[in-house]
C-alpha cells in the first residue's frame, strides 16, 4: 500500500515535469539543413500567401535546406527576437532594425560577419544601405527594404479644389482657408503612438535644412539645441497645431486612425513613409501623389532609411545555408517579389520594366531611384540613424511639444542631453 | 492492568486511521505522501516565482544591456539613480492616483452594484452583463476604448453633444491632465464586474432575516447597507481592496495598450516606465531596478491589508 501511493506520486511529479521539457529541434552539421528564420508578419492573406511561395521557391531552388519561418507581428519583433538571443536559443537568420538599435546587437558578439559571404556571392546594394548594416568596418547584414518618408496628397481633391501641389509651407496659410470652406482639413497625423511624431521631426529638420544639416546633427558635429534644429521642432510641434493644419487632435488619434481620415478625405495630405505605398493603394479612392515634405520656403527633401534588415545570428550551426538563403534574399528574383507583391523597395536596382504596378509605387521608385544615384538629395531618417536613447526622447519629448507640456527648446536640451548619454 | 494502559477497542482504532489518525507510522506515510504531491506547486514557484526574483535581484546591482555573457557589477548606482529620477516620481504620482480613485470607485461601484443585483429579483442577467468585460482580452478592450475616446467620431464626445456638454468634448487619451483618468476609467469598467461576483457570493453569507427587519423598522437602502450588510461582509471587501490595490502598483498592460504612458509621461506609470527602461533602451539593469520598486511597495501593503483583514475577520467572528 505504502508503495504503490509513493509510485504514484512520482508518477505524478515525472508526468508534470514531462509537460515543461521543450524540443531539442534539428541538428545537422553536413548535409541537409534546416534554419530558422524570424521575420515581420502581415495580416494580409494575400501577402501570407506571397510569402510562403517566395520562401517555397527557394526551398525547391536548395533541395537541402529547408526554412523553418516565424512570423511576429513587427511591435513584437524587437523583444521576441532579443530574448530569444539572450536565451541562446535564436533563429539563425532574423529581420532586425538597422544603425544603432542592430549595433548594438554586433557589439556584443550576436552577430555573424557578412563579409565572406559578400565576397563569395559578390552582392550588391546602394552603398549607403550597406552602411546602415555595417558596424566597426564590418558588413553584418543585408539590407531589406528601403523606406523613404514624404508627403503623399489626394491629387483628385487638390484639383477640385484648385489647389497646386504644396511647394512649401508658405503656401498653407491659402491653402486651409480652402480647406476649411470646403470641412476638410490639410494634415493627417496620428501621434498616440509617438513614433509618427518623430518622422515628421525627421522630415521638418531635413526639408528645412538639407541633408548635410541632419548629417552633422546625427554625428553630433551639429548640437541639437541649434536654432535651426529647434524651429525645425516649432513648425511642427506647435505652429502647424496654432494654426490648425491637423486635422483631428493629432495627440488622441493613432496611426491607423489618421490613415483612415486621409483615405476617407477628410485630410487631403498625409506625411508618412512608402511602407504605406500598399496599403494607400488598396483603400484610397483617388488618385494619390507623393512629394518630398515641403520646407517653411522650400520644397524640401526626401528623408530615407532601411526599414529593416537581415541578420545572421553568430551562434548559427549552418553558416552555408543561411549564405545561401541570404543570397536569395538579395537576388533580383525576390527584389521583383518585393516589389511586385509587398509593395516594398529594396536596397538594390531592379528592373521593374515588365511590372504591372500602381502608378503611386512608379512614383516611388522613381523617386528612390533618384535620390539613390545621387541625383536627389536625401537625408537620414532619425530613427534609423540615432541611439535608443535619443529616439525614446524624441517620441516621448514630441508629444509633450505637441501637448504643450514642454516648449521645443526643452525638447532640443533632453534630445542632446540623450545623445551625450548613448 | 491499570486502567491507563487500557487498550482502545479495535473499532475506536480503525475509526482514527480513517480519520487521519493513526499510528505514527501511518502519520509519517502521509505526511511523505503530501510533500511529495506538493513538490510540483513548489518546484514551479521556486522555477517561476524565486528563481527570477533572485536573478532580478542580481541584475539591479548590474549595468546588464540584455546581451553579453558578464554584465559589469555597478553596486547600487541603480539605486541612487532611481531616487534621483524624476521620472521615478512622476510615474509613482500616477500609480497612487490609480491606487486611490482606482481601489475606492471601484470597491465602491462593485459594491452597490452586487447589493442591487442580490436584493432584485430577476436582475441575475446583470451579474453576466457586469461581468463580461472582464473575460474580454486587454487588446480587445484598448482598441474599443480608442474608438470610445476618438476626438472627431468617438461616442463619449458624441454623447457629451448631445446633452448639451459639447464643451467638455476632447481629445481624452491625447490630453495630458486627462489620460490617466481615461485609462483608469477604462480598468475601473474592466475590473468592476469580478469584484461584483466576488461580493455577490459573499452576499450569500448575509443575514437576510435580520435586513428584512431592519427594513420593517423603517432602515432606508444606505441604511442597512452601512449597518447590516457591511458589516457582514467587510472581510470579503478588505480581501477584494487588498487585491485591487496591489493591482494598481504593478497596473502595466491596459495603460500600455492605451496610451503608453502618453502623451509624453502624462499617464506612465512605474511598470511601462520599467518595460520601456528595460527593453526599449536595453538597460536591463535600471529597468529591474525600477520593477523591483514595485515589489518593494507591494509587499508591506500587502502585509497591511492582510493584518486588517485578519483583524476584521476576527472580529466578525466576535473573537
């Protein structure tokens, strides 16, 4: 009797025990491979579907790798992926930030050095998108996707209206006293979030200034304290509110709220980046134009920057399959892919000749094209460029400009104070 | 023979081994038993519960970024920074605005709440109503509450026009002196509906003779509210405070889904400060530091609320 009870209550500790043990997963050295990949998920089927047969098409192409993928939605992605790599129990390649945010990452050792691999497979990319993957001389990723911030206009409403398209500033003040005869309003900008309030910082800053200009005040050759970085903030932050070019208290709204209001034309312009070109083509009922933000006096200038990256981790067990799927990755096949079924641009030339796309994302390419052989000029976009730490204080300090908690000089004195703590 | 060493009849010693009694070796037997059912609960609060505890411990003294394996030691330079943070005060100001308004409105609220619904016949739908928001997922919750404080379209605006308080229309989660208080108001309607149920179980326990009495002697509803029924559940209430106020220092997922602690830090709190500390600025060390904090406050008010609700039990029992 006294034994049977003691069996079976080890019976009962073995079995819960036996519920906490995990999979020890795949392990080859030679031969047929299998990787993890971690990368953003979309909620759009159609994407889902792309992008399992873009994956499937490299399996076929490589009999004996297969690509085990695990999709997180994009705000997820950051922690998942640094726990996971702190647990020693990362995917072998990853979609990862860009700048300082993956420096961080090669820094301390997480990292695979790409060289060989760019070497070997001779990849190519607009330099300065390699530069955005490269860290203390080494190249450590592939670029994935570049993203370039503007200003896209509703070009149907702007006719009707009798309205040219926005040169610069200046020419707002007419520009709403149509606007606000007809109910509409001129800006979209949903800053709940506070990510969005920084790109417009990005935009003011570069549009109002030039590329050089937000160039030394990321290196820090330019504090940011200086005046012009500061009225840059006031446009934005405080007049553009005063004077009532928002349309909707940008503070309470989101991101997707302002998209909505921009597609239901209730604000004929919506300063945001390409990765809306899709999702602008899909819903909006017009015909859509994208233009650099506007200066105060100037039409401005494009602000670009990776959205993303691909990363190897160092502790990868299949450093040849995971060169060879990166290969793929930064071919002209699945460049086309981007293209044609994302609605993304990548880091390199393709020819998009053969195409059927929007006439909004011909726009865009031309655009990128332009600015990528130099004969545009483009600025950095802040959060791809700056540490953590300044782009916490940029998020956070916008809002509180845009609230009038504080004034842009104070935003300017925590930004710099930001930079010096990186 | 003397009678003390009497043996007891084999019916009396059959009747104790069933009862747990026993023999000291029957009593040992158990007891091994027990323990070693227990283990599996006890391995996972070690696993789970000390395990990080302990290694949370660890970290605040560290300047840990999250990667690398040796993180520096820094001694209580985490400590000193956080008394010296004014972020520190601004997020503990709001976490005591939520421990204060949050605990008594919705105490408050559940309260009448349950006591209506047990003293009206046919109300037992309401019970479900009530409670259903609590079984909603926190996203779920965020993205109507978004809607509901929508500046242009939102129905709280709309609802404001219409009774001619269109003044007080505005942008709620965007508006610093007003963000926290739209986030609390969103978890005050989440939380109201469990703490109804547990207090409508307890009205279970209420003397229903003795709140007819007193309603025949002319004792109005506040009353025998005060007078009658509190007091016959005040250790159902204090265990349902204890729980809302603990709630309300470590509160982190409906103020993340809402506004972040946005706009700015207007409505940050202690744990979206740590999250952002600790994951969005790779400072592990600083950000366990900051969620430690909470468990520093938590612990003696925890204590508190369960001396007052020993003694109130106590005294319930006319001990």
């Amino acid at each position: 009797m006294k034994k049977r009870r003691v069996i079976a209550a080890l019976a009962a500790l073995t079995l819960s025990m036996t519920a906490c043990s995990s999979n020890t997963g795949n392990e080859t050295s030679e031969g047929p491979a299998t990787i993890r990949y971690l990368t953003v998920a979309t909620d759009d089927s159609t994407q889902l579907e792309a992008f399992n047969a873009d994956i499937a098409r490299f399996e076929a192409a490589n009999p004996d790798i297969k690509v085990d993928v695990d999709q997180v939605p994009y705000e997820q992605l950051r922690n998942l992926l640094e726990t996971q790599l702190r647990s020693g129990d990362g995917p072998d390649v990853f979609r990862y930030e860009t700048g300082p945010q993956a420096q961080s990452l090669a820094d301390s050792g997480m990292l695979l050095d790409l060289g060989p691999f760019y070497e070997k497979y001779g990849w190519k990319m607009y330099d300065w998108a390699r530069a955005q993957v490269t860290f203390n001389d080494t190249t450590y990723g592939i670029p994935n996707e570049v993203e370039m911030l503007g200003m896209f206009y509703n070009k149907d409403k702007l006719s009707e209206l009798g309205l040219e398209v926005p040169s610069s500033f200046a020419d707002f003040p007419a520009y709403k006293k149509v606007t606000d005869k007809n109910g509409l309003s001129l800006l979209a900008l949903g800053n709940l979030d506070g990510w969005p309030g920084g790109q417009m910082v990005s935009m003011s800053i570069s549009s109002n200034n030039g590329a050089d200009y937000m160039r030394s005040l990321i290196a820090g050759d330019v504090a940011w304290t200086d005046q012009r970085a500061v009225d840059a903030i006031q446009q934005v932050g405080v007049d553009f509110l005063k004077q009532g070019y928002y349309a909707s208290d940008p503070s309470s709204i989101d991101y997707d709220r302002a998209a909505s209001l921009f597609y239901s034309e209730k604000a004929i312009m919506y300063p945001t980046g390409t990765w809306q070109v899709g999702a602008i083509e899909r819903n909006a009922k017009f015909d859509v134009g994208f233009v650099p933000f506007p200066g105060m006096n100037a039409p401005g200038t494009f602000t670009a920057g990776l959205g993303s990256g691909v990363y190897a981790a160092a502790t990868t067990k299949h450093p040849e399959a995971v060169g060879r799927f990166l290969d793929y990755l930064n071919s002209n096949d699945h460049g086309l892919w981007q293209v044609e079924t994302m609605t993304q641009l990548p880091a390199y030339e393709v020819d998009t000749s053969g195409s059927d796309l929007g006439a909004l994302f011909k726009t865009v390419i031309t655009a990128m094209g332009e600015a990528s052989a130099g004969q545009a000029d483009f600025a950095p976009s802040l959060d791809v460029s700056v540490p953590d730490t300044v782009v916490q204080a940029l998020w956070t300090g916008f809002q509180e400009v845009l609230t009038g908690q504080i004034n842009p000089d104070q935003l300017a004195s925590d930004l710099q104070k930001a930079q010096a703590e990186k | 023979m003397s009678a003390y060493t009497t043996r007891e009849p084999k019916s009396r010693r059959k009747q104790k081994a069933h009862l747990g009694g026993g023999t000291s070796g029957q009593r040992r037997e158990q007891a091994t038993l027990g323990a070693l059912l227990a283990l599996p609960a006890v391995a996972m609060i070690v696993v789970f519960v000390l395990t990080p505890l302990v290694s949370a411990i660890y970290y605040s003294f560290t300047d840990y970024s999250g990667f690398g394996a040796s993180p520096a030691f820094v001694g209580l330079d985490n400590y000193v920074r956080m008394f010296t943070d004014r972020y520190v005060g601004l997020a503990l100001r709001n976490n005591f605005i939520w421990i204060i308004l949050g605990t008594s409105i919705s105490l408050v609220a559940a309260f009448i709440l349950a006591v209506v619904i047990w003293s009206t016949k046919g109300a037992k739908i309401y019970r479900l109503m009530f409670f259903l928001p609590f079984v909603l997922p926190a996203v779920v919750v965020g993205i109507v509450w978004t809607w509901i404080y929508d500046p242009q379209d939102g129905m709280l605006n709309r609802a404001l026009e219409v009774v001619g308080l269109g003044s007080l229309a505005r942008g709620w989660l965007g508006d610093p002196d007003f963000a926290l208080l739209a986030v609390l108001l969103t978890a005050i309607w989440t939380a109201t509906g469990v703490s109804m149920v547990i207090f409508l179980a307890a009205l279970g326990d209420v003397d229903v003779e003795l709140v007819e009495a007193a309603k025949l002697d002319g004792a109005g509803f506040m009353r025998r509210l005060w007078s009658i029924i509190l007091p016959q559940t005040i250790s159902v209430v204090v265990m349902v405070a204890t729980l809302t106020l603990l709630g309300g220092f470590s509160v982190f997922e409906i103020v993340f889904i809402l506004t972040n602690g946005g706009p700015g830090r207007a409505s940050e709190v202690l744990a979206t400060y740590s999250f952002r500390t600790a994951f969005g600025l790779n400072k592990i060390g600083y950000g366990t530091t900051l969620a430690l904090l909470v468990t520093i406050l938590s612990v003696p008010t925890a204590l508190l609320m369960n001396w007052i609700q020993r003694k109130t039990s106590l005294e319930k029992m006319g001990a």
